[in-house]
C-alpha cells in the first residue's frame, strides 16, 4: 500500500526545496539511484559526512544542519528525512527519551550533571517495499565510532572477540564490536538500547517537537547554546581525532 502523501510533505524543517539542499542532491546524483541504492547513500552520507556533534537546537531545518555539518539524533534525523523526501522516499519520525547515561563519555563528567536525566530522542522510519523501517544507526558517524571501538579493544579482546553490551560515549548498542549501522534494507540502531520513554510516530519533525518541546529550557538552554555545546563538541572532536583517555569497563556488560 503506498504511504499518505504527508510522508513526503516539505515542511519549514524540512526545508527540501533549500538550494544548498538541491544542489547536494544534484551534485550526489541521488535522484537518478534505484530506491534501495538511494536509500543507502543519503543514509550512508548523513551518518558519516554529518559528523556526529551537538547543535544549538533540536529544532533546526534540515538546510542548517546542512549548514552545521554535524548533528545529533535528531538534526541528523531532520536531515536525513528531508533529503529522502526529496527524491520521493516517505519518511516519517519515531518519537521517543533515552537515559542520559549513554552521553556519558561524549559529555564531559564536569557538565554531565546538568545533564537532564531524560534526553529527547528520535529516529527515522523510512518506508520501502511496502513497510516501515527504522533508521537509527546514521546517528554515529564512523571515525567516531571507530576510536570507541579502539578505545575499549583490550575489553572486546578478553571477551574473546564476543558481543560486548555497551552504553557510553553516545552509544547503546548489544554489540560494541559490531553494531547494526549498515543500511541493508532492514532496521539499524545505535542508541536503542537507551531507550525509556515510547511517543508514537509523527509524520512531520514539526509536530513532534511542537508537542514535546526540546531537552532544555531558561538559562540552561541559553548556557548550554552558548557556552556548553561547544565545550561538548570540543571532546567530541578530540574523541575523533585521538581517540579514548582510557577504557569505560563498567560501561561494558
């Protein structure tokens, strides 16, 4: 059955008619790919060129995520859904909370405290070959994840190359070693295992954030705009580029 026409609606944050947006899509050559090809490179390209990072706001258009070139689960997810719509893929977003114990790592321990215990968070259900699937491993790009990995190698290696169950550093995932980040036509994830509150489905980010707001507010939000965010990406960054202090083992079970 194809999806409702409000799946690939634009809408102001996701601002698809944007000319930098039109003229990546161009440049990509997405709009000429087979739909499951399509799917994997605008998925692939949102995870690994938007790097993994913090932004000013939850409730951003997907041209300044763009912009921004970084993002978290939800900008990324903003983008990542106009950009699908924009070549005639439906999209519509998953609306849930996860613990804010799995941004432990990637927030540094001296603002963790101000931390809400609950964070926004969201994925994106892309609809193809007659069902929904969810999108959520684009939210980690791959250096990143990398230097994680590298990071807790030696934990990885004493469980005999196993399964490792891993919460930190942005992630939260059954499988340290080998999280479900590809697309392959079926789900992915990388925080789901974080996960404490369920909204429902929306199809439009608009609305999702109109009704359940944004992580922050007053002089926290104000703060974290302007002086925590960058202290933040500053360790992310650094993650990024030279990897763990040392290993998180009482992250991994």
């Amino acid at each position: 059955m194809t999806p409702c026409k409000d799946y690939l609606l634009e809408t102001p944050m996701l601002d698809f008619s944007n000319p930098d947006i039109q003229s990546l899509i161009a440049r990509q050559g997405w709009q000429k790919l087979a739909e499951y090809d399509a799917i994997g490179a605008i998925y692939t390209y949102v995870r690994d060129d938007i790097l993994f990072g913090y932004n000013a706001d939850d409730r951003l258009s997907a041209s300044q995520v763009l912009r921004d070139g970084y993002g978290q689960c939800n900008t990324k997810g903003t983008l990542l859904m106009a950009l699908l719509r924009a070549v005639g893929i439906a999209t519509r977003l998953h609306g849930f909370t996860i613990f804010n114990e799995l941004q432990r790592g990637a927030i540094p321990e001296y603002l963790f405290v101000l931390a809400p215990k609950r964070i926004i968070h969201s994925w994106v259900e892309v609809y193809y070959e007659g069902r929904w699937i969810n999108l959520e491993g684009y939210i980690i790009d791959r250096a990143y994840l990398n230097r994680v990995q590298q990071g807790l190698g030696e934990v990885q290696n004493g469980l005999g190359g196993q399964c490792a169950q891993f919460s930190g550093y942005g992630i939260a995932t059954p499988c340290l070693a080998n999280p479900e980040v590809d697309w392959r036509g079926k789900d992915t994830y990388i925080q789901r295992e974080g996960i404490a509150d369920d909204f429902g489905v929306y199809a439009q980010p608009d609305d999702f954030y109109g009704s359940q707001g944004s992580n922050l507010s007053g002089l926290r939000k104000v703060l974290y705009q302007y002086v925590f965010r960058y202290l933040i990406n500053f360790n992310v960054n650094r993650i990024r580029a030279k990897g763990l202090h040392k290993p998180v083992n009482d992250a991994i079970a």
